[in-house]
C-alpha cells in the first residue's frame, strides 16, 4: 500500500500547521511514522489522498455513529446551509436539540449549546464553582475533558496534594485548585472528601474512561462518587463527550442509573460538525448569564448546520434497533479478536461499553490509568501498521477507543478479523 501522496502532504501542511497536524493525536506520533491524509468518507470506509480505503474504526473519534457522509446527515445540513450558515440569533434546531437531550438524558433539565467538548466541560466546571461559591475541583488521573487550563494537571506527590501543571503556559495557581486521583479508587475520593470537602466545588470524570483506553467503571464506583458528592455538598459532572450515545442513547448515567448534577455532552450530538452541550437542574443551570450571575458565551454556539447534523444523527439512532447494531457489531469485533489473540498466544485485555471499546496488549485486568501504561505499546503500534496495510483503521495509540457505527456490516467485521489473523502471526 503507497502512501506518497499523504507524504508530500504531511511534509507540506508542516510548513504552515503546528507539526503538520490541528490536534497532537493526529500526527501519529503513538505509533510512530507519518499520518495518511483523509480524501473522502462513505458508510463505514475513510479514503485516504492515495485511493486506498479503509474500513474505520475511528469515525473522527467518536462523533460518526452513523457513518461517514450519512445520508440523512447529508440532507439535513445542506437544507439548513440553503437558509443561511450562521445568525447570532437564536433558531428553532437550537431548542430541538436540547428537546432531544432532554428527552434522551433526563438530568439535562436546562442545556447550553456550545461549539466542542473542552468548551462544555470548561463552563460547567466554571458553573459548578458558581453555584457551590467553592474552588476545588476534583478530576481522575487520565480522564480527559479537553485542553482546559485546570484540568490539564497530574498528582502531586502525596494522594490528597493539590495537582501541578502538565504543560508549560499553565499557571501554578490555575492547577492548585484542581486535585487528583485514580480511576476506581473509593477510598482515594473519600481521603480527599475528608481532607477537602468544605471547598469542593464539584467531581468531573468520565463515567467510562475513554482517554486511556476503555476502562469500566468497577461496580459500585459511580455510587460512591455520588454519594460523596451529595454528602459534601459538591456536583457530581459527567464527561459524557465520549460516553453520550455510545455506551447507551442516554450516555453512561442511563446505563449505570447515576444522576448526575451536570453533564457534558459532544462527538455524537454533532454529527460530525462542532457541536457540544451542558446540562442540569435548572436550580442550576439558571445561575448562567443572562438568566444568573456565571457568565459564559459563543457566537458560533447553537450554529444551524451543526444542529441540524445533531438532530438527523440522533434520529437516525432513534430508529428500531440502530443503536443497538452498533453495540452487537463491537461485539462480534471483539469476541474475534478474543479467539484470534487465544490462538496466537498473545495477551490482550478487552473492555467494551456499548459501541466503544478498546484491546490493550495487556494480560491482566486494568482499573485505572497506571495499570493502562503498563500496556505493550510496541507491540500495538505493530499491530496498528499490519492492520492499515491491511486496509483497516484503528486508532493511532493503545490509549484510545475504537467505536463501531451503523454503517458497519458484518461482512467489514469478517474484513477486518481475517486481517487480524494475518497480523497477528506477525507479533
């Protein structure tokens, strides 16, 4: 398979884009070597500026749970371009996509629009410090909620210290109100509920980690958070930008039974176009501007082409038995690999939550985010490349998940597990 067309691109686009890329993960620095350049998607398959396709896992990291270029998708957006891209004023899609939420996620009494994930969790951390009058913020140790300043932090050197920045431009004072602690660690939240409760603004975490792998939340772990939370007087904020019609159509709080105080929706409710939201209580919600004192804004947010790509996908999952294709269709992803894996001889650990997943070359259980670093790295860079020769995309990095959509038949899983034994002969 060639890639010399994706090379001089690569090569070129460095001159003007930061390492060639708009998002570090891009450049494939995970799993070494350069980034092919996308040309064009269609159902389940990315072309690549070379003509080769690949059956792909990935779907732009989540959002295309319908597929590329969907053609219900299609048709919704380029009827709401006809009418205009963009007014700064408010439309009817913007309410029709928050009724949708609502519906489907019935702790969003009240939702804000907004244009990316980052943006949702950032304002409703800033709304949680609002509504508590409290600083601290309490966040797992490899969940990801976008690049914001706070968030952006790693333990400091004893379980309850306050957190340090991960990267330069990030002000000292910024992470001192953010602590850390691991993923499925009761006791590490309660020492921290002990030690900090009175100025605990709120508790932001992925209810099924998806930036470290796809690791399961242990049974009893989301309940013990809420009840913390409810006893401290702080909120419990669910990331769901990953989870959110993806482990179940209403996010993880549906499939785990938790209420959270906020949530943070994105990927899927946009269809593909920037779109993301945050919800709650209106006791809550209504402490934003232009309603309540917490102010937060976006001239681009509730944009028309980006709802209406929202409510077409979400009503393509709302047809019989859609959303639960894209979940039978992981597992009989999975459930290959497990057999092809078992005849290799190879260690893997999978995890799966409704339609995402991921294989970690690991042999054991991983709960939280040191055990996922002890993954075989080399080895899954070596199985990334064997399956894009093959004609199958996967994410580039073992810290990320692999999602299914609709589109995906039975015949692209056969595909993709015949190249699996092929390549696995090779590790």
């Amino acid at each position: 398979m060639q890639f010399d067309n994706s090379k001089k691109l690569f090569h070129t686009a460095k001159q003007r884009l930061v390492g060639g890329v708009n998002s570090p993960v891009r450049a494939f620095n995970g799993v070494g070597g350069e980034p092919f350049f996308a040309r064009s998607g269609a159902g389940p398959c990315v072309t690549d500026a070379d003509g080769n396709e690949f059956i792909d896992y990935v779907l732009s990291w989540g959002p295309l749970v319908l597929g590329h270029a969907a053609p219900g998708v299609v048709k919704a957006v380029e009827g709401a371009l006809r009418k205009g891209s963009s007014f700064g004023i408010p439309t009817e899609a913007e309410y029709l996509l928050a009724e949708k939420l609502a519906h489907h996620v019935p702790s969003m009494e009240k939702v804000r629009l907004v244009n990316s994930g980052t943006e949702a969790t950032m304002s409703a951390i800033r709304l949680a410090r609002g509504y508590t009058g409290r600083d601290i913020i309490i966040k797992i140790e490899g969940c990801y909620h976008g690049h914001v300043d706070s968030l952006l932090v790693k333990a400091g050197s004893g379980l309850t210290t306050l957190g340090v920045p991960t990267s330069p431009g990030i002000p000292a004072a910024y992470a001192a109100c953010t602590v850390t602690m691991p993923f499925n660690d009761l006791a590490a939240a309660e020492a921290i509920f002990q030690e900090h409760g009175s100025n605990i603004a709120g508790l932001i975490i992925e209810p099924v980690a998806g930036n470290m792998g796809v690791i399961l939340p242990e049974p009893g772990y989301l309940e013990g958070l809420r009840t913390l939370t409810q006893d401290h007087g702080a909120l419990l904020i669910f990331d769901e930008v990953m989870t959110g019609f993806r482990v179940a159509m209403g996010g993880a709080q549906a499939r785990y039974k938790i209420r959270p105080d906020l949530s943070a929706f994105g990927k899927v409710i946009g269809g593909g176009l920037p779109c993301a939201a945050y919800g709650g209580p209106a006791e809550i919600m209504d402490h934003l501007s232009p309603v309540g004192p917490v102010y937060q804004a976006g001239t681009l947010s509730g944009n028309p082409l980006a709802t209406a790509a929202g409510i077409a996908t979400l009503e393509g999952l709302e047809a019989p038995g859609a959303w639960e294709l894209t979940e039978q269709r992981l597992t009989a992803l999975s459930e290959g690999f497990a057999a092809i894996a078992k005849e290799a001889g190879i260690p893997v650990y999978q995890t799966q939550a409704g339609s995402m997943g991921c294989m970690f070359f690991h042999d054991g259980p991983i709960r939280n985010y040191a055990e996922a670093t002890t993954s075989n790295t080399a080895r899954y860079a070596k199985f990334f490349w064997g399956m894009l020769e093959r004609g199958v995309y996967f994410a580039p990095s073992q810290y990320e998940a692999c999602f299914t959509s609709t589109a995906h038949t039975g015949e692209h899983i056969d595909r993709t597990l015949s190249a699996a034994r092929e390549v696995f002969k090779t590790l």
